[in-house]
C-alpha cells in the first residue's frame, strides 16, 4: 500500500568497480533500488537459487518488489534490493561461483565499501561526541537558570508601574517555559543515547599486542530531527533573551546596579 502511493521512476545506472549497467528504480522518497535478477546476471549467479537463501537475511530487511518495465516480457514485479545494500549483499554469496574477474571488482568495490563505512562512522560518532558535551553544557548551565531567574525578577518587580508589570510577567512565563521545554528535551536525548551499546576499543601495536584505547557507542546514531528541535529551542532562547535585555534596557533596569545605582 506505500509502494501505490509513490511514484516509481525507472532508469539505468552504471555499477562502479563493475562496469556494468543494471535498472535502476528510483521512489518519490529518493530510495533508490537495483532488481536483484540483474546483480546476479552481472555475476553469473543463478537468481532462483540464491533469493531464497538471501530472504532469510538481514539483507532483505529493504529489499521491496516493485514494477521494472522491460522491452521484451513488459512489466513485472520483481525483487529489488535497496541500492545501500549492495556492500552486504556481496557478501551473502560464494565468490568461487564467479569469474576471477569479477571476484577482483568484487574485492575492489568492497575495500571501497568499507573505507566509506569506516569514513561515515568516524563522522557520526565525532556529531555524537559534539552533540553530548553540547547537551550536558546546556543542563549544567541551566541548571538553576529559573531559581537565578526568579531572583532577578523579584528585585525588578518593585519598580515597575502596573501596565510594565503585566507585560515583564508574560515576558518571564515564556522564558519559564522556554528553558523547561528545552531541559526536558535535552534530558530525553541523553537518556536515549545512555541506551547505545557500548563497546570496548583496543588498537594493536608494533608487535601485534591488543592494548585497550577505551570505549565508544556502538552505534553512534542520533536523530536528526531531535537535533534540529533542540538547535531550534536554543535560537528561541536566544531571541528571548534578547527581548528580555531590551525590556530591561527600556525600563531602565539593570540588575548588576543595586538600587541606589552603583555597580553591583
């Protein structure tokens, strides 16, 4: 029923390291999928026998059946593999069941499939390592932000008239609620990304020992629209803040001057 409401768009692709040309179908979600009957063509592998074992995979878990148009059987429903998939998938098979030719781009295409994985992992657990140390920095600071709030406010409130009063109260309700809302998401983060699997890290010296270097998720995953909400309840804070400072500067209110004011 998802697959009725995208528009599936069919063109050809050249497989690098292989040099070979296979359909490509592309979704309106951008997901991009190979017909698993072509990669075995390209290989020299019999698609009847191979599919089934390679359904029983983790391989499979995006593997979709869509509609490919061919020139001589018309449109049919095959098996297509997600084209993210294709470094594992050369790995679920034999590579004696291929040419020597093809087991050479096979390797070359997976040495290159790793470097990539490794480069891509490098770059999200550098984004997780950034991204807690700015999310403790934020709970650390905050955390008595509405106490010390609450202070200033009651040494402004006495010299304010009644309609300044009104609109400083609504001015401080929204920071309340503000630092509130950007505290608990923050908190919810790190509680999530305390539930990664941690693993232990060794590196191997001159001389082939193991020595232990220390630990790193395993998984280095955080949501990007998680991100994107606490970036964007920060730059809230910010322009509130910025309102605020005006307020007072418009009232001539300072609260680093005491009331005779001198400097605090």
């Amino acid at each position: 029923m998802e697959q009725e409401t995208q528009t599936i768009h069919q063109t050809t692709m050249i497989l690098p390291y292989f040099d070979y040309e296979v359909p490509f179908l592309s979704l309106s979600d951008r997901a991009g999928y190979i017909p698993v009957a072509a990669l075995c063509r390209m290989l020299g592998l019999n698609p009847r026998t191979h599919i089934p074992r390679w359904r029983r995979l983790f391989l499979w878990v995006h593997a979709r059946k869509l509609p490919l148009r061919t020139a001589t059987r018309g449109t049919r429903i095959v098996w297509c593999l997600h084209l993210g998939a294709l470094l594992f998938w050369c790995s679920c098979f034999n590579w004696s069941l291929v040419s020597p030719e093809r087991q050479v781009q096979l390797r070359q295409a997976t040495d290159a499939g790793l470097k990539y994985l490794e480069q891509a992992h490098h770059e999200m657990l550098t984004h997780y390592r950034q991204m807690r140390r700015q999310l403790f920095r934020f709970l650390t600071k905050y955390a008595d932000a509405q106490t010390q709030l609450q202070q200033v406010a009651t040494r402004m409130r006495g010299r304010l008239d009644a309609a300044s009063t009104a609109a400083f109260e609504v001015l401080l309700e929204k920071g309340y609620a503000l630092i509130e809302e950007a505290t608990i998401h923050a908190r919810a983060m790190l509680q999530d990304l305390a539930s990664i699997p941690i693993m232990d890290v060794f590196t191997i010296d001159a001389e082939g020992n193991a020595i232990e270097a220390g630990t790193q998720p395993l998984f280095p995953v955080i949501p990007k629209k998680d991100c994107e909400q606490f970036f964007v309840q920060i730059d809230r804070l910010i322009h509130w803040y910025g309102d605020f400072f005006l307020f007072l500067v418009e009232h001539e209110l300072f609260p680093w001057e005491n009331h005779d004011g001198e400097e605090r």
